[in-house]
C-alpha cells in the first residue's frame, strides 16, 4: 500500500534529491509534486487526495500559507517546513500557526538525505 505526500517545492534538484530520499526511506512512497502553494491548496480540496504528509518551503504569500495550513489542517495532514534557514522568531510564527517542524535545508547532499530520511522517519510510517 502506498503512502502519498505532497510536497510544494520549486527547485528541480531538490525535488530529486527528496525523491530519492523518499525511496531510500521506503518504495511505499508516493510524492505528489507542486510548484506552489495555491496548486497544493487546491489538490487539498479534492476529495480522493488524501496524503500522509505535506512538505513545503517557506516561500509563499501569508495568506496562500495560511490557507494551505487550514486545508491541511482540515484533512488531519500534518505540514512540515523544509526550507532555508529562518531566525528564531520566524520558526516560533511558523510553528505557532501551526506547521508541525521546521527543518532547515543542509547544503551537503549527504547531509540534505540524511534530513529528509529524517522527516519521513518521524512523520510516515512504514508500509509493512
């Protein structure tokens, strides 16, 4: 059985890079790519979408952000941010709206491998 996640990401080499990632984690799993936010906000308003997980950068509007958050909210998906780094304050205010972890981008490839494994690690579980 597959796991679906949807992750809203830009850069092609970090869509690959997560890609891989994700099958290193489990083959059992299904990423469902946009490029932004108001594209995931509205695959999460179809009914038969229904993913484990939604992975985002911090680069959209507030209100295109916040309305991603409440759709994913809505459906009982946890958001992970997976993007450059951000100062303290700014990590508070994502997670206080609501975002369940911040992770910040390693630049090393290992390194980046290593933090996506570790997001599907706390955050989807294994197909047995």
């Amino acid at each position: 059985m597959s796991v679906e996640v949807l992750l809203v990401e830009d850069n092609r080499s970090d869509t690959l890079l997560i890609k891989n990632a994700a099958q290193e984690f489990s083959p059992d799993v299904r990423i469902t790519v946009v490029k932004d936010a108001e594209t995931a906000v509205a695959l999460l308003f179809d009914p038969g979408f229904n993913p484990r997980l939604v992975i985002t950068g911090m680069d959209m509007p507030n209100r295109v952000g916040d309305e991603l958050l409440k759709r994913a909210e809505a459906k009982g998906v946890p958001v992970v941010v997976f993007g450059s780094a951000l100062n303290p304050g700014e990590v508070a205010d994502v997670l206080k709206a609501g975002v369940r972890e911040y992770i910040p981008k390693p630049i090393g490839r290992d390194e980046f491998r290593d933090a996506v494994v570790g997001i599907f690690s706390r955050w989807v579980q294994r197909s047995s």
